[in-house]
C-alpha cells in the first residue's frame, strides 16, 4: 500500500473513517504550541479551499472554517458569544460588507 504523507491536523473521526476502509495509518498527539500552530495553519488551509469554491459547496467550506475558528476561540478560552460582541462592535464602528465597496485607491492612511 503506497503512503500519502500529508503532515497536517486533521478532524478526530479520520482515523475511525481511515480504518472503516480498510486504510492504514499513523497519527500523534501535537504538543501544545504545536497544536496552536497547526490550528491557524488549518485556518488558512480552510480558507484557501473556500476561495476555490463553487457556489455549491460553499456551506461545506463555511462550516469547516467554522469550526477551525471555534477551535481555535476554544484552545484560547474566548466564547464565541465574546468574539460575536466585537464583531457586532466592530460593524457598528467600521460597518459590514453590504455595500460591496472595494478601496481603488486612498491618499488617506
């Protein structure tokens, strides 16, 4: 059976779903700054495949983005009610995305 290595933090069920086809592999338990690490690498990863997307898989991209985020609110001990208030404060202050504005140019810093 040829290896694919991929050297990556991946969701707890893909061992259980690797073995249920009858795949091999291995695993180990990332160290604590290590698992930061890899959280936000995940991130961009999630992020990335969400830039790529077709329309119709954006609500698969969305939630797995999601859940990094979660994640990550989670290993630093932030609710995500928390990080919702600054992003209600924030659109108050700097406003949302409905307008569509993209900044062409600014002589403003």
């Amino acid at each position: 059976m040829k290896k694919i290595y991929y050297r990556k933090l991946i969701r707890d069920k893909i061992p259980e779903i690797i073995n249920s086809k009858g795949g091999e592999f291995k695993t180990r338990i990332l160290l604590k700054g290590e698992f930061e690490k890899e959280l936000r690498k995940k991130l961009l990863e999630e992020s990335k495949e969400l830039l790529k997307a077709p329309r119709k898989d954006l609500v698969n991209e969305l939630s797995d983005v999601l859940e990094v985020l979660k994640s990550i609110a989670s290993y630093y001990k932030i609710s995500f009610k928390k990080i919702e208030k600054y992003q209600i404060k924030k659109r108050k202050e700097r406003g949302g995305f409905k307008k569509r504005l993209f900044l062409v140019w600014s002589s403003d810093k």
